[in-house]
C-alpha cells in the first residue's frame, strides 16, 4: 500500500468519525428538545426536568381555544361545534400526554 493509498483510507476514516459523531449530537439535542430529556456524556439518559412540559394554557381568555382548553383540563371530552373549542381541548390533552409521559419516563 503506497502512501496516497495510505491518506485515502486515512480521509475516509476521519469523514467516518466525523459524519457520526454529527448524528449523534443531532440525536442527542433532538432527544432533549422533543422530549425533555438530557443525554450525558456516557450515552445514558439522566432524569429529565418534566417541570417546563406541565401544561399550561397560553391562549387569551375569552376565545374558544382558552374555553376548550379549560374544559379538558376539567377531565371532559374533546367535543362540540366549535373547532377552537375543540382545538384548545385537544391542545390540553396533548400537553398533558407529553408531560405524563415525561414523569413515567423519569421513574424508570
């Protein structure tokens, strides 16, 4: 094997390691955006901060989303004629699917 052949297999490594030490920050900061989580250095997840997942209703109060969002956090059913009303329920759910998920997650 000659020298060019030498730094070729050389090259090829190094856009190796660097292609996947890329993924993996994108995956860890990936992880910890989407679900609360901070990877550590040895790869293990820590237990997450659930705190900044709790719900919490971000609309003005008197539109049919704050309403439907009121009215899930009560334990009702997603439901009516109104599609705001009914957004803001779901909104509620959805919020507080991902943080009970997050506390389930932290107990493990």
């Amino acid at each position: 094997m000659n020298d060019e052949e030498k730094f070729g297999w050389f090259g090829f490594l190094c856009v190796i390691i660097l292609l996947a030490w890329g993924y993996n920050n994108y995956t860890s900061q990936k992880i910890e955006t989407d679900y609360g989580y901070k990877v550590g250095t040895s790869g293990v997840t820590a237990k997450p901060d659930c705190s900044s997942l709790e719900p919490q209703n971000t609309y003005d109060e008197d539109s049919g989303h704050y309403a439907g969002w009121q009215w899930g956090e009560e334990g009702n059913d997603c439901g009516g004629n109104s599609d705001s009303f009914i957004e803001g329920c779901e909104e509620y759910q959805n919020q507080e699917n991902a943080y009970q998920y997050c506390l389930d997650r932290g107990d493990h």
